[in-house]
C-alpha cells in the first residue's frame, strides 16, 4: 500500500517499488496472469462464464487452475501460466488481453478539529439515518475488530442495501463483525500461488491484521468516536473517523509479501457486489498505462457503479512525475501535515538546543550531559553511520548518546541497534532527502529526530568537539503549529506522466503524524523487539491521509446522495484552500517555498465549504471513454478498462482537453492557442457566476468565454472556454502557474491551472 511512511510496518513493502510479475521455483517460469475476456463472445454451448473461462485455459493447458474468476472489476479470470501459455492463450476466440500480474506495496484525536469538523459545525452533516447508511470499503491490510474504533453503540439495524459478509479465518470468526464492521474479506489466492501458502505462525489466513496499517487506515476514515484515545500518552483526545457514522466494511488484499493485482481486482469486484459507497486504497506502484493497471481497472468498474474510489498519491516526493494512481476516475490524495507536534530537544554540550521530534515514552535520560558519539566512528562499517543491524561496535557506544544519520533502514530500527549496541539515546538526522521534515516515531529509546540543517550543525560539533556531549529532553504534545498544512516532503509529486493534461494529484489531506487505531498483534514500531502493545498509533504517509478524504467523501455522499463520485471530488476540489488565513501560500516544507499544483493539486481539502460548493464539475462514464478515445487507446485496450465493446467514432474529435475535470493542465508543445471546454452545473440554485483568472505568466495569456454564467434554477448545466494562448518569445520553459475562479458572492469554485513545456 503506499507505504505509509512508517519506520515500522513498512517493512518489506519500502524496497518493493513496483514489481511486476516474477519467476518462482513451482514450475516452468511460471507467473500470474490477468485474463479479459469478451463477456459478449462466450458461445452458446456454455451456460456460465466461468465454465467458458475454464475451458478456454485447458486449450492452452491441463494443469492450470482459475485463481479468480471476475464478474465486475473485470469480465474474465486470473490463473498461472508459463509465459509460452499465456501468448497462446492470447489467440483464443473472446480474449481481450493477457496481462502479467503487478505486486503493489503499502503506501485521530486532532485531525476532525483541524478541517473544521468540531461540534460546532456538527449540524451540517446528519448524524443518522443517511450518514449511517453509507459504507466505507478499505483494501488493505485487514482489521483488527476489537478496536474501540469499531464499537457499534448507538448504530441501528445494518443498511438493507448491504449484500456483503464476514468471512472466517485464522483467529476470526464471523461473530466479530457488527453493526459498524458491516464486512469483512480476505483474498490470498493470488498472493499465495507467488509466494506460497500464508504463513499462519506470522500472519492470520483472515480478515485480521496483524500489521496495523488498515486498522489505521479504516479507522482514521469511518472510526468511531472513543474518548481518552492517545499513542502512549502522546495526542490525547477524542478520537474519530471523518465519518464516524458510517459504517466500515474490510477487505484483506495485502500480506507480508505484498498486494497482488489478483487479489486486488478480486476484493474490488466483490466490494461492487456487496455494495459499498466508498472504496479506500491506501496502495500502489509504478506507473503504467490505464489498460495495464489493476487499480485503475477495477476503479473504473466501481466509478460506473457510483462508487468514490480514492487513492494514495504515494511517497515518492518530492521527486517531480513521482505519482502513483493518476487516472482521471480516481480520486488522487497527497499528504500535508496538521498543527500538532511532538517536541524533543537535542541539547548539546556547548550549550545550544536543537528541536526535533519523538513519541519515546519510557525513563527519562540521567540528569546529566552524557557522552556523545557520531555513529560513523563507532564502526567498521562503510555505512557505519546509518546504524544498521550489527554495524555499531559497542565500547564506542556503550553508556552514550549516539547520532545516527537517517536513510535505508527504518528510523526506529535505528535507534533499536543503538540501545542494542549499549547507547543509551539517539539523535536521528534528516539528510538532504528529507529536509527539514519531522516524522515522530514512538521509539524503543530516548531519541529525538532532527532536520537537515539542525543535524549538519550537531554533526559538526560531535566531530570537532575533544569532548562532545549531549542529552534529549522529551516534551510531549503541542497543537497550534504554525504554518499548518504545509505539504510534506515525501508526498508524491505532479506533473502526471501517464496523462500530462491531467493535474494530479486532486488535493491533499492530513497525513503526517496521524492518530487512529491499530493492531493488538504488533507494538507501535512494528519491530520484533518491540513487546509493547497499543490501541493507537500515530503514523504518516498518503496511506493516511487518503481515508481522511474517504471518510469526508461518505460525509459528502451522506447530504448528497444523488451525487455522482465525480461531483463529490469535484466538490472536494473546488473548495479546497491554497493559502492560509493570512492569504500566504501553503509551504511546501521540502522546500520551504509555496507549494504548486504540483504539489497540492486544488489545495488542502476543506469538508465544511465541500458540502455547498455551487457549482460542480461532472462526468459520466461516457466522458471516460471519450478520454480513453484521446488517448489513442485500441478497441482491446478499452475494452480492457471498460469491460464493453467500445469504437470511438472516426468521424468525432476526441481531446483530453475537453474532458470536464476541476482542474487544468496544460503542457505546451509549442506556440498557438489551446482550448479547453468545460461545463458547470448549478447545486447551489440559481446565481451569477463571474469569473477571475490569475496566472505566474505572461507566456501564456488565459482568456475564458463567457466571462459570466446566470444560472435561473438548480442542476441547470453551463458550459465555457478556456484558452490559453503561448507566446513562444516569452517562453521560459519552467512550470507556471495560475488559477480560474467563478463566483456568485457566496460560493468560490477554484480551479488550479499547471503549465508545463514539452
């Protein structure tokens, strides 16, 4: 999943970025394949697909067995085969595509009080009846459902319209479900014909998780209120899902070897049949094309059948084109931070105080400046100053404060060989790849993490120093952080590689330093020594902030059920905020600059003006076909994403420009005009909207016509143009920015505009 930013249940999934399929010793170079089929070309000698399915697999061979067999996500099947098979069965009658698998990797108290969620403004969403109807599916790691998060006090009767069950496993039984834990399923077919069977003395062959990423994740979207909530004391509060009535139904697709493709289109299949409202996927990988995507498949399936899938963006940042899960029918989640912190100090000998962060909980340091060693020289190792396993030597360590410089291994880890080693505390130092950004981990030692140029000045001194000291104070819990959001630095990155015209990502939710539940099976730090066991932990990554904008989605679709997943994003979109109250831009902390579109996409969601936002953009699947159309995708190709027999009509113009998104992308490939289309519909009842351009620029002059749209009724539709038009002489060939507003006095529908240079 994209990872969430642990230093802890990131494990494995860190060094897999994006895998495709690979050869394992169960026979002749075998691998896992996804197959579409033609549904409409089955011959009438079978009476069911997957009797068809079955025999077009024996044409090519006799031992191979259907792992699934798809119905919604896709019309087809997966299976094993030998790459010589799967060309082979490439040439049957009725198949679309055979497709190798992809493994994809993993991606509170304070956070409904930041986005204006309080008790205050509790009376803009329903607290029963609609807002209890809607569910929340999360794909991830499981769910471990004794967690308070999931207490169904106070819950009625399970919607009607819920067709899903709670499947039993491995230390789960179907009694463990309620009437807030509507569903809970596991899928490790395809993960086990790869990998082998689960390994039952490591992890439950269940909907339980015994990592503690998808109960943070389910509960950080849809988790019930609980009082007196905190990491070890850190963050205290009450904690709750965005949509604390909603209910939450689970599907187990990753394992500690990773989230099969398999796997993954066999949950969203069954999360269509079971009817949920929402679909959350904190996972992801590399970029591929749509037809090649497993996640952006199974999400069209879902969008058609009027279900918001939302996604993490992915930690790559701050790399530029670092996004994952870009198609335009997913909605994309960057992360930001929110106004809460975990002050440590690093207190040095010559008398000067460093500030970082910490949830160490424990003994507190001797009162006293203690000796102080730069792990770098208290090792043989090349990398000696990683604090890697085994690379410190402990009479240099032994009875010290050790510095640790961070990257490759996870930062808890560090600090674990550390206390291994002898070293009584560490302070962890952000390198160049990191900044100045904070990330809090609960460690096994006093420990504090510093950044960049705080850890350049105290390496400087534990070097040059005859006699270095120092000591770590920790101080708890501080709200109010200012600025706050700022994006963080590993949020992943615009522009969008697989679609340039596309803006991604859609906006940015909290996702740093997150409170929600976790996992009785695993301590906070997800390591082996770690015995400790906690109700909640407080973690970051777009793993995390990706439910935040699930749950607000349900909330959304709680006041208006009738809105398509394409006005709620819209919704979502339009009102997010790019500046903060004193009308400066958000920071992006990576680079202590403004952040971009790039960056934030439309902004910093902002739920309490997303519930009235005046106008909306929509689409229809018919708009996604038109969009596949533009992309010169083959009659297979959209067939594969699609799971119909669609021909584009040679006789029409297809453009990505004219798809009705809620933002605008533009990448120049020379001088002239460009035009985008756009229509609005009225949700706000009848106005005026005049509109206002802002733009970085004067390469690119951005008109829109008409300037004014009257609209006389609700849900009535208007549509404009946008042109931009390049004067190739001021061309700079940097990124520029700009935005386009309507607004009736009332409402403000924002759109951000990216222009980028081929």
């Amino acid at each position: 999943m994209t990872c969430s930013f642990l230093s802890s249940t990131a494990f494995f999934f860190l060094v897999l970025l994006y895998l495709g399929f690979f050869h394992v010793s169960d026979g002749a170079q075998q691998g896992t394949y996804i197959v579409h089929m033609e549904k409409s070309e089955m011959p009438s000698s079978f009476d069911l697909h997957s009797l068809w399915y079955d025999s077009s697999l024996r044409s090519v061979s006799e031992s191979a067995e259907l792992l699934y067999t798809y119905t919604n996500a896709i019309h087809g099947f997966s299976t094993r085969l030998t790459p010589e098979e799967a060309d082979s069965l490439m040439t049957q009658p009725g198949v679309i595509s055979v497709l190798p698998e992809h493994r994809y990797e993993l991606h509170t108290t304070r956070t409904p009080l930041f986005l204006g969620l309080d008790i205050h403004n509790a009376d803009l969403f329903p607290e029963t009846g609609a807002s209890s109807d809607v569910v929340v599916g999360v794909l991830d790691t499981g769910v471990w459902p004794e967690s308070k998060s999931f207490s169904d006090e106070g819950f009625g009767p399970i919607p009607s319209t819920w067709k899903g069950g709670c499947e039993v496993g491995t230390n789960f039984t179907a009694s463990l479900c309620n009437r807030k834990l509507i569903g809970a399923r596991f899928f490790a077919r395809g993960y086990e014909a790869t990998m082998g069977p689960v390994d039952e003395s490591k992890e439950s062959r269940s909907p339980r998780d015994d990592d503690g990423h998808g109960t943070h994740t389910s509960s950080t979207a849809a988790g019930s209120v609980v009082e007196g909530a905190s990491l070890l004391g850190f963050a205290n509060g009450t904690a709750r899902g965005m949509a604390p009535r909603a209910r939450v139904a689970v599907y187990k697709v990753c394992w500690q070897g990773g989230c099969f493709s398999s796997d993954i289109l066999a949950a969203i299949d069954k999360a269509i049949d079971d009817n949920v409202n929402v679909l959350s996927m904190s996972l992801g990988g590399g970029m591929s094309d749509y037809y090649r995507d497993g996640v952006a498949i199974g999400s069209f399936a879902a969008m058609e059948r009027g279900i918001l899938v939302s996604c993490s963006a992915g930690n790559a940042g701050p790399s530029s084109f670092s996004l994952s899960n870009v198609a335009p029918w997913i909605t994309t989640v960057g992360a930001g931070t929110i106004d809460r912190d975990f002050p440590a100090l690093a207190i040095l000998g010559n008398g000067k105080n460093y500030s970082g962060v910490s949830l160490f909980k424990g003994d507190a340091l001797p009162a006293k400046l203690l000796p102080f060693v730069y792990a770098g020289n208290a090792s043989n190792a090349t990398n000696g100053n990683l604090c890697m396993t085994g690379t410190l030597i402990p009479e240099k360590v032994k009875g010290k404060i050790v510095m640790c410089d961070r990257g490759v291994n996870a930062r808890v880890q560090k600090g674990d060989v550390v206390k291994a080693a002898g070293g009584l505390g560490m302070i962890l130092a952000n390198t160049a790849a990191n900044g100045e950004e904070l990330v809090a981990d609960a460690h096994l030692l006093p420990a504090t993490t510093v950044g960049e140029k705080a850890g350049d000045i105290i390496r400087h001194y534990v070097l040059t120093d005859p006699n270095p000291t120092a000591t770590i104070l920790i101080q708890g819990t501080v709200v109010n952080v200012q600025p706050s959001p700022v994006v963080a630095a590993f949020s992943s990155r615009g522009p969008n590689s697989i679609t340039p015209n596309i803006l991604k990502p859609d906006l940015i939710a909290p996702g740093v330093n997150i409170l929600a539940g976790w996992t009785g099976a695993e301590g906070p730090t997800g390591l082996a020594s770690d015995s400790r066991r906690v109700e909640f932990n407080i973690i970051s990554g777009t793993s995390m902030s990706c439910p935040h904008v699930s749950g607000l989605a349900a909330l959304i679709k709680s006041v208006h059920p009738e809105w398509s997943p394409a006005a709620i994003r819209s919704a979502l979109m339009t009102t997010a905020y790019k500046t903060y109250k004193d009308g400066k831009p958000i920071l992006d902390i990576a680079t202590g600059k403004p952040s971009t579109p790039f960056d934030h996409g439309a902004g910093h969601v902002s739920p309490t003006t997303a519930i009235n936002p005046g106008l909306i953009y929509d689409l229809t699947t018919a708009d996604y076909l038109g969009f596949l159309c533009a992309l010169n995708y083959t009659s297979s190709q959209i067939r594969s994403v699609s799971r119909r027999n669609y021909t584009c009509d040679p006789s029409k113009s297809y453009s990505i420009a004219d798809l009705n998104y809620p933002s605008f992308a533009l990448n120049v490939d020379g001088a002239g005009a460009y035009k985008y289309t756009r229509t609005v519909t009225s949700v706000g009842g009848a106005g005026t909207y005049s509109v206002k351009i802002t733009s970085e620029t004067t390469a690119v002059k951005i008109s829109v016509q008409p300037a004014v749209l009257n609209f006389k009724e609700a849900n009535e539709k208007k549509s404009y143009t946008v042109t931009f038009t390049v004067d190739s002489s001021k061309a700079s060939g940097s990124n520029s920015f700009g935005s386009i507003e309507w607004s009736d006095g009332k409402h403000v529908v924002a759109s951000p505009v990216a222009i980028s240079w081929t």
